[in-house]
C-alpha cells in the first residue's frame, strides 16, 4: 500500500464507520445495550483510523484540488464545507460522549448523543461522497 492508495482506504474507513454506527443506532433502539456499546467503540476505532490516515495522506500530499469546473463543483463545495467544519467540531464531543457512556452518565450521554451521532453519520458519509467526487467522477 502506499500514500496515493490512502483515499480509497479513508473511504473505506469511513463506509465501515457508518455502517458500524448505524448497527450500534439500531442496538440501543432494540434496548441491547452491551451490543450497542460493542457497535460504538468499534466505530471509535476505525474512525481513529480514519483520521490517522488522513492526517498522513495529507501530510505527505497536501490538499487535492476538485478537477471539474461544471456545476458538480459548487456541489462539491457544498457538501465538502459542512463536512471538513463538522469533522473537527465533532471530535471532542465524541470523546465526551464516550467517556459518558463509559462512565456510566447514561442521562448525559444520551443527550449527547441526540447532537452527536447524526453529526457523526454526516461526517462518516459525507466523507464518502467527497472521495467519488474528487477520485472517482
């Protein structure tokens, strides 16, 4: 694998997250709370490596530029500045929400979470369609 193979992997990454988190949405619906939490910390972990990826990708390419000058840029545009926004935003509520949960300040993480998974599922998603837009189109 080497650096211009990390986009694919990222969006990878970021599919697996969604799904993960999605699953684990389900879970705590159904009231399974110990498959819920098992759902979550792994869509922790693959969003940690996500963002380990990105940061080395990017540390060795710097940005990459949208290609086409159509009107799927402006789309581009619009969906890339909330994602990049919310990304960073997220991740200490993410942390927190986790160290709720983890220590057991269900009430609290509960109320997070209302903010914090469908931000989470945006980014996770978003990420997604930022990749085919930029790589595959």
């Amino acid at each position: 694998m080497t650096v211009k193979d990390l986009p694919t992997l990222n969006a990878v990454l970021n599919f697996i997250a969604a799904v993960l988190l999605l699953t684990g949405y389900i879970k705590i619906k159904q009231k399974n709370q110990p498959v819920h939490k098992k759902f979550m910390l792994f869509a922790l972990a693959v969003s940690a490596l996500f963002l380990t990826s990105y940061v080395i990708y990017h540390a060795q390419t710097g940005s990459t530029p949208y290609p086409h000058y159509d009107w799927t840029r402006t789309l581009y545009f619009i969906i890339l500045i909330p994602h990049v926004i919310l990304a960073a935003v997220m991740t200490p509520f993410i942390l927190v929400l986790v160290w709720f949960a983890l220590s057991n300040r269900f009430d609290k993480h509960k109320k997070l979470a209302g903010f914090v998974w469908p931000t989470w599922m945006f980014v996770s998603v978003s990420g997604i369609v930022v990749y085919l837009m930029l790589y595959v189109l």
